[in-house]
C-alpha cells in the first residue's frame, strides 16, 4: 500500500471514530470512555491540536474542541454530558493521571 492510500484509509478511520462518538453515540460519557479506554472526545480534540500546530497551524484548545465536537464544548456539555458520580470521578482522576499526566 502507497503511504498516501495509508493516509487516506487512517484519515476515513478517524471521520468515522469520530461520527460514531458524535453522532452515533453521544450517550458515551467522556468519563466513561477515560476510565475504561483511557482517552476521550477531549483527548482526540487535543491530537488534532497537537497535529495541527505541529504542522505550524496555530490552534488553540477551544478551538480544536469545536472543530471536533461541532459545537463550542459548552453547548456539547450542556447537551450530552451528565453529572459524574463520586466513583465516576476516582476512577478518572487515576485514568488521568496514568494516560494524560498531572499536568495534562
């Protein structure tokens, strides 16, 4: 396979990854998908980001979220997200630390 077939074929992977989080399945909680998978919507937004000023394209963090979610965070969050119980809110903060870092 070409490396520009391989790109196409990663980028198509990522557009439905992200259709099936967005669309498809906004139930999911981000704190669910941390805890269990170790990454969220969040930390998609932030690699786009990452790749985006890599490639000297400034971006910022609000609006990496936006390109991803479709919407600011805040409508997204008013929309979907749901209060985190207290067991929710351990397991992530250790998710966190082990797949993001303190600082993240």
């Amino acid at each position: 396979m070409d490396d520009q077939t391989r790109i196409e074929l990663e980028a198509a992977a990522f557009r439905a990854l992200r259709e099936h989080l967005m669309e498809k399945r906004t139930d999911v909680q981000n704190i669910d998908l941390m805890n269990l998978g170790g990454f969220c919507r969040n930390c998609l937004s932030r690699w786009y980001q990452e790749a985006a000023n890599a490639r000297g394209i400034e971006m910022s963090k609000d609006e990496a979220r936006e390109i991803f979610y479709g919407m600011p965070y805040d409508e997204w969050k008013a929309k979907y997200q749901t209060e985190a119980s207290t067991d929710q809110q351990d397991a992530f903060k250790k998710s966190f630390a082990e797949n993001v870092g303190e600082g993240g």
